[in-house]
C-alpha cells in the first residue's frame, strides 16, 4: 500500500473510532497551548510545538517505566502508548494534510492517549497533574481548608510543566526567548521557595508562627499565576 494512502486510511480511523472517550475536564497542556493559537492560527497548534509535546509525553513515560515499579501489562501499555506517538510524529512530519488536521484528529487522539494514562495509574505510581492548571487554584485554595495540605509534589510538577510549556513555545518563537527569560527564571525561583517553605514545616511545629506558612504558600499560588498570566499576555501580543 502506499504510503500516502496508509496515512489517509489511519486519519479516516481516527475520526471514526476513539479508544478511551473523553470524559473529564481538558488537559491542561493542550487547553493552554490551543489558547496561545486561537486569535492567529485558527486554534490549532502548530506542528512543531505539538511534535515537541509528543516527544516530552514519550520522556514522560520513559521515565515512568524506569521508576515505576510497573508490571509486566503495565510495560506492555508503555511500550504501546510510545509506539501510538511515534507513529503521530511521522504522520506530523510525512503529510502537509495533518496540518489543518492536527488539532481535531491527532491532539484528540493523544488527549485519549493521556487520558488512558490518567485512568489506569490514577495517581498510584506517579502524582498526577494532567487536569489541573494555574486557573484551578482558586478551587484548590477552596477545597483545601489549609492549603499546606495541597501535595507538594504536584506543585512542584506543576510548576516545571509550565516551565515546559514555555521553554517550547520559546523555541518556536526565538524573538520571545529575550522576553522569556525572566519568566523562566521567576519560575525556578518560585519553585525553589516552595520547596523550602515546605521543609520549614518541622522547625516550626509547636509555634504559633506555624500559621505563616499557610499565607505564604497562598503568596506563591498567586504568583504562579500572574507569571502565566504575564507570559500569555506577552506571547499572544
């Protein structure tokens, strides 16, 4: 069969059948890379950042299947999972007809993809940060009585996806790799802070100062979210 032709036969599959339905709450990374595109690009994300997001999921579960402790099926899911976006990547790099494609079809099939991730380890091996986005923090802040509370392991996670996110949007635009800078580094500040107000927790039990903690974690949630905002802003200007 011709290449083309196999191609056009998987892009048919794919708008037809859908292997894990979605049935939560978007994910966050393609909810805040679409929103960088929707003015100028149709809402679609470019090709070469979506391929730059395949390869970070595949590092992903990589890393995943090197300290997961997983069994056997669950290897198995892995190596099937990275076949599934490698095969995605040479759609992306073989047919100019996935370009106005890749947002309906192909960056359906890999939220499917995170999803099936999402629902088979549902935080066992690995926290999961995939439908949580700096937008959600008023929620949190809602949720969690005392915000300390809030796994610190999430939001460390948090923080270096976003960090992610705008080292590949950089990459795509280098003339906003000088403007960048400084937000990247406000994130590797904040996370470095984050890490030490939380092991500031044992030299505080027993004092009434303990409370402080809570308002400066509250500090932090608010300033992760003014450098997306910022970084948003600055981008789709």
């Amino acid at each position: 069969m011709d290449y083309q032709v196999l191609i056009k036969s998987f892009l048919s599959v794919i708008l037809t059948v859908t292997i894990f339905p979605s049935s939560v709450s978007s994910l966050r990374e393609i909810e805040f890379l679409s929103s960088l595109f929707q003015d100028r690009y149709g809402n679609a994300i470019p090709s070469e950042i979506l391929n730059g997001v395949l390869d970070r999921r595949m590092d992903k579960i990589n890393e995943l299947k090197e300290n997961g402790n997983l069994t056997s099926e669950e290897l198995v899911f892995c190596d099937f999972a990275i076949h599934s976006l490698e095969f995605m990547q040479v759609l992306l790099k073989s047919s100019q007809e996935t370009e106005h494609l890749a947002h309906d079809i192909l960056i359906k099939s890999y939220m499917d993809i995170v999803q099936s991730f999402h629902s088979l380890f549902n935080d066992t091996k690995v926290p999961s940060i995939e439908y949580e986005s700096v937008e959600s923090l008023n929620k949190v802040m809602n949720e969690y009585s005392n915000l300390t509370n809030y796994p610190m392991e999430k939001m460390k996670m948090l923080i270096k996806d976003y960090k992610s996110d705008f080292n590949l949007l950089i990459d795509y635009r280098m003339d906003e790799k000088r403007n960048s800078a400084l937000l990247i580094d406000a994130l590797e500040t904040l996370q470095c802070e984050i890490v030490a107000t939380a092991e500031s927790d044992d030299k505080l039990k027993g004092f009434k100062r303990r409370s402080a903690k809570q308002e400066t974690m509250r500090i932090a949630w608010q300033r992760f979210e003014l450098i997306v905002k910022v970084f948003k802003k600055r981008f789709i200007n």
